[in-house]
C-alpha cells in the first residue's frame, strides 16, 4: 500500500492561538508574582486571565469550528474511541485534550473569582473583597490558595501529555498553536473559521466590561 502524502490544514483561528499565548504568559507571570510577594502585579496578571478566560467561553460557544465545545467535547464513547481506534471527531482536541481543557478553564475562572474576594487583612486586598463578608473572604483567600497547586498539577499533567505525543506519538502539538496547521494524511473537511472582527469585538467587550466591574467601589 502507497503511503499517502502528507498535507497541512488550518485548524486553529488566530485569536485560540494569542488565547493560549497570552494565557501561558500570564499564568507564568502569577506563578512568579506570588513566589516574590509582588503582589500588585500578581492582581494585575489575574485579571489578565480572567478576561482571558471570559472571552474563551464566549468564543467556545461562538467561535470558529475548533475552538467550540461542542466541537471537541465528547462522553465515554467518544473517549473510548479515541483510546482505541484513535478516532476523533473533532480536527483539533481530541476527547482527553477537551477535557482537559474544560478543567483548566474551570480552575483558572474559580481562581481568578477566589482572588478577586481575598483579603489577608495586610498585603493584600481584592478588587470585590470588600463587597463580601470577612469570613467568605478568608475561605476565598484559602481557596485560592489551595487552588494554586491544583492549577500546577494541571499544568504538569498538560505539558506531560505534550511531551509523550511529541516523543511517543510523533505528534507535534506545539507548532499548530504558532502557525494554526497541523500535517495529515487522510483527506479532511476543512474546518470553519469566523470573522476575527467578531473576536476582536468580543475581546473588546470582556475588557471593557472586567476592568469596570472591578473599579466599581
């Protein structure tokens, strides 16, 4: 049998692509931030994310083909077959990476809500923190805390799975989230992009809309 040529398909928009970018800067940066105690950048940084994360479960309903859940989410049949048969629906999450996917997002949104109420009564106070009650901002801040490792251990488990797909899988993960294609072998239906103006439009509003609910007083 003749092996079938290789050939590129897009199958990330630009704005999943500066999505995930931004994303891994800015989580890197609240790492760091909360490791030296600079804590109005880490503020800072979290609201990055959560303007971030915002936008991607707007565009996760809206957005281009891929980056939809209902695209790449599946249940245990969809699982199953992707574990066996290595089948998959979708042109860009496989049924595990979508999950994984939903998982960080939650993480990252509940993070970002934690730190936004926590007070430590010293250093640190949150933009809502407060709008609540000293006792639910003290369970916010020890959330928010205890969720940090969490969100590492995430982290640690998506770069692992990268790692194995590119060393035991011959599958590069990485590349397709700088140029948006990825190499193929069997022909596929092309995905379906939207407009860039309607994420750009989007984008717009969340940040609008984040930095002027969190300067309300």
């Amino acid at each position: 049998m003749m092996n079938q040529a290789k050939h590129r398909i897009q199958i990330w928009d630009l704005p999943i692509r500066l999505f995930h970018w931004c994303l891994v800067i800015l989580v890197g940066a609240l790492f760091v931030t909360a490791s030296l105690g600079a804590l109005d950048a880490h503020a800072l940084a979290g609201k990055g994310v959560l303007a971030l994360v915002i936008f991607r479960l707007i565009w996760g309903v809206v957005g281009s083909q891929t980056a939809r859940f209902s695209d790449f989410l599946g249940g245990f049949t969809a699982i199953r077959q992707y574990l066996v048969y290595r089948q998959s629906k979708s042109l860009g999450h496989n049924p595990l990476g979508g999950w994984m996917v939903v998982a960080m997002l939650a993480v990252l949104l509940i993070q970002a809500g934690t730190g936004l109420l926590a007070n430590d009564g010293i250093l640190f106070q949150g933009p809502l923190a407060h709008s609540v009650s000293q006792s639910l901002s003290d369970v916010a801040s020890s959330a928010h805390r205890g969720l940090a490792n969490w969100l590492g251990g995430l982290i640690a488990i998506h770069m692992t799975a990268i790692l194995l797909y590119w060393f035991v899988g011959r599958e590069n993960l990485v590349g397709p989230m700088f140029t948006g294609k990825k190499w193929v072998t069997a022909p596929v239906k092309p995905a379906q992009f939207v407009s860039l103006i309607l994420a750009a439009a989007i984008q717009c509003v969340v940040l609008l809309a984040t930095a002027a609910s969190l300067t309300v007083h």
